[in-house]
C-alpha cells in the first residue's frame, strides 16, 4: 500500500507541476505585447525612404536635429508643448532658432521633399516663416515657406519658394508657389495638419499634401518652367541653391543679423505649435506621404 500512496503522490506532483508550467506560458502568451500592424509596409516613420531623410527635428524637450546635417542651433525664447509625437517646438511674435552650420547634403539638395505637423491660428499683418535656407547675397532666401495673414476665415495662404541658381543663369530662377484663390489650402487653423510639399526635379513636378492625401493642383502650379512656357520656356529641372548661409526655423534670415539687414515689419516669427519637421532629398510617393501621415499620427 504504501508502495502505491507513494506513486500516486509522485504523479500528482509532477501533474501539478506541468498544470502550473503550462498555465504560466498560457499566461506570457497573453500578457505578451500585440506587434504593431504595419502601414504601408512600415513599423515606423523613420523606415520611410530612410537614405534620403536628412534632417529631422522632432523638438522633444531639445532643438537638435537627429540626422546632424543641421547644427550649431540657438533657440531664441523657445519652448515646447505636447505634440502630435512627445512635445512641439511653440512659436511666439519673438521665437526663432539659429543654425549656425549646414550640411553639404542639405545645400546640394536637387529633390526635396519637407514634411512637419503645424497646430496654429490666423494672423495678421505680415507673412510667417515656418522655415529658411538662407541666401547671403540675396533678399530672399533659397528654399522656405510662409504661412500670409488671413484674418476671414479658415483656410490658409502658403507660400513655398524654391531656387535653381545656374550659370548661364535661367529667367525664373527663384519661384514662389502659391496657394490662394482657387487654390488656397482650407481648414488649415485650430487643429493639428500635416503638410508635405515636394519638388520633383526630374519631372520638374511640385506636389502638396494634407493629412496624407494628395491635393489635386491646375498644372499652372504643379509644372514649374525655367521662364515663360508661352514663349518657349522649357522644364525648371533640378533644384541648385547658391551662398547658403546657416539655417533658420520659426523666423527669417534677416532676423539672423549679419550679412543680412534687419527684418521689414511684415516680416514676422510663426506662432504656431511645430512637431516632426523634416527635410528629404527625393520627392517622396504618394504612399510614403500617406504612410508617414498615419506613422507619425499613430506616434511611431
């Protein structure tokens, strides 16, 4: 009998045992964290034309660019509040921040593609500068964008500029693309939007989007030419910026000091909330836009 109690005993053990040791994995398996469904073929915005991301400002609590082909920054009455990943630079009527040193990828750039989260409200009495590559023997700069005043309602006035100095040198060489009128960029204010502007130079082919979608642009805007196309103007083609001189995010170069003069009075800081500001060399797809909307919305 006893013989018999002791085997018993043995398997209700090693019974027991085996219950807990597979109870607990059943356990691990259920605490264990759900992987991330892919967007667009992507775990994370970073992934995302990953060898031609050059510059990123993410503004978590620093102004530093991640990439490091922008450096040297001083920020000038700079703060930060949430954003739409970890904290946002926020602008005021006085802050900017100074780049002292570009790198040879940014300067040399022929594609471009800029991408950032923007949270602001209208304003008046001047243009705001979201960002600039500036041009030291020039008024304007090489590449930027400024949000105009718009006081009536909520769509917004966006002016892009981009700059192909050559020699010989073309008719059109610094353009602005606009978007007013028929083409003005609505319910841009109050809320978080994404903006991605890209420049194609092969095609010479400009594209905006908003929130990941595409906007449907006149070709009068979308095709850029190197002078009139009604008198024989042919493609604009790639990107050459010239005397690039540091780099300036919230304000303009003449809110830089020398070699510039100082600022005219239309000439403001943006004021609005700025998160995952990016610059690319390539002008990104249309599904790379969408997946770096939903990524970066989904705070990967």
């Amino acid at each position: 009998m006893k013989k018999h109690t002791y085997i018993l005993l043995f398997a209700s053990v090693i019974t027991t045992q085996l219950f807990v040791s597979c109870n607990e994995e059943s356990i691990d398996k259920v605490n264990a964290p759900i992987p991330y469904e892919s967007i667009g073929g992507y775990e994370n915005s970073d992934e995302i034309a990953k060898d031609h991301l050059l510059a990123k400002f993410s503004f978590d609590g620093n102004i530093q660019d991640s990439k490091n082909a922008i450096t040297g920054g001083v920020g000038t009455d700079v703060t930060y509040e949430t954003g739409v990943k970890g904290n946002a630079y926020k602008g005021s009527a006085s802050s900017f921040i100074a780049y002292n040193t570009v790198s040879n990828a940014i300067i040399n750039l022929k594609n471009i593609s800029v991408s950032m989260w923007i949270k602001t409200e209208t304003h008046t009495g001047g243009a705001q500068s979201l960002f600039m590559l500036p041009k030291k023997t020039d008024f304007w700069g090489n590449i930027f964008s400024l949000i105009e005043a718009n006081d009536s309602n909520t769509s917004m006035f966006l002016k892009n500029h981009i700059q192909k100095d050559v020699t010989p040198s073309i008719p059109w060489s610094g353009q602005f693309i606009e978007h007013k009128d028929d083409n003005i960029l609505k319910n841009m204010y109050g809320a978080w939007k994404h903006v991605v502007w890209t420049y194609n130079g092969t095609s010479s082919t400009y594209s905006i989007y908003i929130d990941g979608v595409k906007l449907d642009l006149p070709a009068t805007i979308s095709k850029r030419y190197a002078s009139d196309p009604s008198t024989g103007g042919g493609p604009y083609g790639e990107l050459s910026n010239s005397e690039v001189s540091k780099f300036i995010i919230g304000g303009y170069q003449q809110h830089l000091g020398a070699p510039w003069g100082n600022p005219d009075g239309w000439m403001l800081h943006y004021t609005g909330l700025m998160d995952e500001f990016r610059i690319y060399d390539t002008a990104l797809a249309d599904n790379e836009v969408t997946a770096l909307y939903k990524l970066e919305k989904d705070n990967r």
